[in-house]
C-alpha cells in the first residue's frame, strides 16, 4: 500500500501473478478436491484457501483474490465451461441478436455473490500486513473472449467485429465497461483494499484503437471507482504496450501501472516510474529454469526499479510448470538486496 501511495521503499515489496495456481502441489489437491475449476471458483471457502495457500508458504505481501476474469461475462448471461487441456469456452457475441441476450450491468450480483463471499473471507483471514487484492479483466480482453467463443492468436473475430459491425463490437465494451465497475465496487466493498485492471490482448490493438478500446475503457472504470472509493488504489495492466506506457498513469488515473517482460526496467524507470508506482517484470520463464540467471535478473530489474515506488512482480502469470523453489529464490533475492 505504502508502494501504490508514492513511497520509495528499501525493499519492493512482493506478489506474482497467478501465484494460486497449478504449479502448486497443495493447489491441485483444492482443485481435485473442488472437482472442476468453475467449481473452485464459485466455492468460497475453498477458492479463499487457494488465495491463502501461497500467502503461508512465501509469505508474499499481497494475496489476490482467486476468480477468473470470464466469470463477470457468465453473469452478464454468457454461457461459460472449461475444456480440459483446452481452456475456456463461451456462447459467442457477434450480433445484435446475440447482444439483446445478454443481461443488463447492474444485473451480476446474485451470480458473482459466491466470489464477494471469497473476499469477505480472505478479508478476516489474510495477515494484517498482507494487502488483499481484487481484480477484472478489462474490456478489450473480456470482449474478445465473448465474441471468439475462445482465446485466439491474434483476437482476430474481436478485430474483424470491430471494424464489421462497430455498433455491436462498441455496445459490447460499454456493457462490459459498466459491469466492470459494479463487479469491482462490490469487491471493495466485501473487503478488496486494491484493485487491479488485466487488459492481457491490449498489444493487439494498433493506432488510435489502443486508447479508444484499451485505454479509455480502463479510464471509465478507474475515474467511476475513484469516485465512490477515492482511498482505493488501482493497478492497470495493458500487455504488450510497449513504449506506448509512458503517460499512462495520467491517461488512465491509476496509481499503478504494471508492465510485461517485452520492456526494460531501466526504460521504466525513465520513462514510465517518474510518473507513480510500477509493477514488474520478471519473465515467467526464470520460475521454470531457475539458477544463477533468475538471481541476476531479479538483481537486475530490482536495482534498475529502486530509485522509485515500486512492487516485484512477474511480467505474466506464473507457468504450470514452474518450480516453487524457484519461487522461494526470486523472493529471497528481492528481499536480501
């Protein structure tokens, strides 16, 4: 929280995205135990101790909330179910038709209230030091999910609708837009003291409609909960930005802005960490292959990153395949400097 705040610390505090997950042995056995991931997902108790299972083996100073970020489209009247070895998949949004179908913003919270239970839960069992983190997808991701049925390469269907029927393609992200806000009002409601915006196919988007269907869209949603929760802070994530990070802080109103792997730290900290607190960004491989390069490059990226408020982060999600030694050594690394 002091980092998100503006503070230069002597050490950056700690968190990884997807750190429940399937690298974990005590994880799998919750998930076998839930029976499938959805049903993870919406059993409160046991989704709460998946978020807590990597706070008590590391020790990492923030828990994020374990969800999913196609939940909120499944509220809104997507169908939604997981195929093993595959990934997700949704009843498609491509028309107007397909549109009409779906469920008004506001209209989310009976479904979503099992994840609102989660919070509630890691809320009162968390250690008071260790920041409880919410989080959504942001809409570009989401809408390209709900209308590819699927992920894709190259979100080639969410390009093709945009520019085919815009009507649509724009009612999408605007409903999805405002049902972002009411799922993340209510997170910090039950208890979510940050919240985080993943935009995870923002590199995707070229030209004018990066700011249009990434930027603005998570401009809309922090400008809304800053408005009914001023003290909360807010990280936003767009992938793959490149050099397009510069200025975002500003352009989106976060505290926080986190960045990939795809950019240097020492870049970051000229051009983007002058302008507030950064997340980031060691490459997930380095939590498969360890050894004396993940120590030199947690050195590396932490050096480059200590002149001003920053949170030790991944650039992207945790691997499945990924040691949880290596785990322990990235930690040890940050916090022995």
């Amino acid at each position: 929280m002091r980092a998100l705040a503006g503070e230069t610390l002597p050490t950056a505090p700690i968190w990884m995205m997807r750190q429940a997950g399937r690298y974990l042995p005590e994880y799998r056995a919750t998930r076998a135990q839930a029976g499938d991931f959805l049903s993870l997902c919406y059993n409160s108790e046991l989704a709460a101790e998946v978020t807590l299972q990597p706070i008590r083996r590391y020790g990492f100073d923030a828990a994020i909330l374990f969800a999913d970020i196609l939940l909120l489209p499944q509220a809104l009247g997507a169908d939604l179910w997981f195929v093993t070895g595959e990934g997700p998949r949704l009843s498609t949004v491509t028309t107007q038709e397909d549109f009409a179908k779906l469920k008004p913003a506001d209209d989310i919270h009976a479904h979503l209230a099992p994840i609102y239970e989660t919070v509630k839960i890691l809320s009162e069992e968390l250690p008071e030091a260790t920041t409880l983190i919410g989080f959504a997808g942001s809409p570009w991701t989401v809408a390209t999910y709900m209308i590819a049925g699927q992920g894709t390469a190259d979100q080639g269907p969410a390009h093709r609708l945009k520019a085919e029927n815009p009507a649509v393609f724009d009612s999408l992200i605007d409903l999805i837009t405002e049902g972002t806000i009411h799922y993340l009002s209510a997170q910090i409601e039950a208890g979510a003291e940050v919240v985080k915006l993943f935009d995870s196919w923002a590199g995707s988007l070229k030209g004018e409609d990066f700011m249009k269907y990434s930027i603005e869209p998570m401009r809309r949603i922090t400008a809304a909960l800053k408005a009914k929760f001023p003290d909360v802070p807010i990280i936003a994530f767009p992938r793959c930005a490149g050099e397009k990070y510069a200025g975002l802080h500003r352009m989106i109103g976060a505290d926080c802005i986190a960045f990939d792997d795809g950019i240097d730290a020492q870049w970051v900290a000229k051009n983007l960490q002058p302008e507030g607190c950064v997340q980031g960004n060691l490459a997930s491989s380095h939590m498969v292959t360890g050894g004396a390069a993940l120590v030199a490059e947690t050195k590396r990226i932490a050096g480059a990153l200590s002149k001003g408020p920053h949170i030790f982060n991944l650039g992207h999600g945790i691997t499945p395949d990924a040691d949880p030694q290596n785990v322990q050594l990235m930690i040890d690394t940050v916090r022995s400097m």
